[in-house]
C-alpha cells in the first residue's frame, strides 16, 4: 500500500452492492486501478463485516492497495486493515488512534468546521 494514494477510492456499500458481494466490488474495484477500498457495511452483524473484511484485506494487500473499514475499529484491528472511517457518532478519533496505533489510517467524516476539530 502507497501511503496517501488517494486518487481512486472505492467504496463497498451495501446500499449499492446490486446483488454482488463486496469480495466482488473490492476485486472489480483493484482491477480498475483502485488505490483504496473501503468497506461499507453499516446495516450488517459485526461478524458479516469481520468475514467481509477477512476475505478483502488479502486482496488489497497482495495488490498494494489501501484497505479501510467503515465505523468498525474492532473489525479494522482483527481483519488487519490499513485504517478505519469514523462518523461523528461513532468512538472519538483521538481514542481511535490510539486503539489502531500510529500508523493505522484514521479519516473521520466532517461536514463543518466544527466537527473537523
């Protein structure tokens, strides 16, 4: 994985998926040029996410690619993911950090000033 390759992010959403597996949307996505996937499963028992995940992050690092899992800090850690997206409801990203460590990728959704600080 090329640290802060940002130039195409694909997202596994549930929402969006069409009948497909996000094993498949990951793998279409790598394919396609992908320089990070991020798993999106936010209707989802934490043990689908976790198999999801076990079956991405191989993928995406054999491929080079960042793999960040969406919310889930428990199933980032245990499926060894690159990183994790945080809301703004969900744990702060001060202690986000320091459960994934310093070299984990930490990106938090913001849609005001306010909430980026």
């Amino acid at each position: 994985m090329t640290r802060g390759d940002w130039r195409v992010y694909a997202i596994t959403d549930s929402h969006q998926a069409r009948g497909r597996s996000h094993r498949e949307i990951a793998e279409a996505a790598i394919r396609g040029g992908a320089t990070a996937v991020q798993l999106r499963m936010k209707d989802e028992p934490a043990r689908v996410m976790l198999d999801a995940a076990r079956e991405i992050a191989p993928l995406c690092r054999a491929a080079g690619v960042a793999f960040i899992v969406n919310d889930r800090v428990d199933v980032a850690l245990i499926a060894g993911a690159d990183g994790v997206h945080i809301g703004q409801d969900d744990l702060p990203a001060r202690d986000v950090r320091a459960l994934m460590g310093p070299r984990a990728l930490v990106g938090v959704s913001a849609a005001t000033v306010e909430e980026g600080e």
